[in-house]
C-alpha cells in the first residue's frame, strides 16, 4: 500500500515560523512534522510514500535524504506552480503503484 503526503502549501498562517522552514519541518517535540507523518505511517505498514512539495522542496528532500527517508520508499511530486489539493493529488496519482 502507498500513501501520499501533501506537504507543498506555504503555510502562511504559521508565519513567521515558516519564512525560513517549510510547514513539513516545523518541530513538534523536537521532530519535524514530516517525521511524525512518516512514523506513523510506517506504524501500519505502509512504507511507500510520495510526498507532493513545492514550497522549499529542497529543505525537505534534504531533510529526508540525511534521515535516509526513516526506512521507507519516497518519491517526490515537485510542483513548479501550486496546484491546489486536487491537483497535487491527480499529479502524485501517476506515481503511486
């Protein structure tokens, strides 16, 4: 089974926080949000992810690439422009197995 995280949004409404840092990689008990994600996904089973970015891609790719994605199979759905959800989710489509 594969799962997709939509993690691409700006996440204005936490401003200042994530003029620096993606939404993805605020801390919450000192790990990153994407890491409680990834955690728990892999709790049920699930170990193939695509995560859909686009704000601050980079910081999250490197994030995960120095993590070595937690044991999991990751794919990145980059968006060049936002998408929306709907969007981003029929773009990730194509990658999920």
């Amino acid at each position: 089974m594969d799962a997709i995280i939509l993690a691409g949004g700006k996440g204005t409404r936490l401003k200042p926080l994530t003029d620096h840092v993606p939404k993805p990689l605020i801390p919450i008990n000192s790990k990153p949000l994407i890491e409680w994600q990834i955690r728990y996904l892999k709790k049920f089973g699930i170990k193939n992810i695509v995560i859909c970015t686009g704000y601050k891609s980079k910081q999250i790719e490197g994030y995960l690439e120095r993590k070595a994605n937690f044991g999991s199979k990751i794919k990145f759905s980059i968006e060049k422009k936002p998408l929306g959800t709907g969007g981003a989710i029929k773009k990730a489509a194509k990658m999920i197995q």
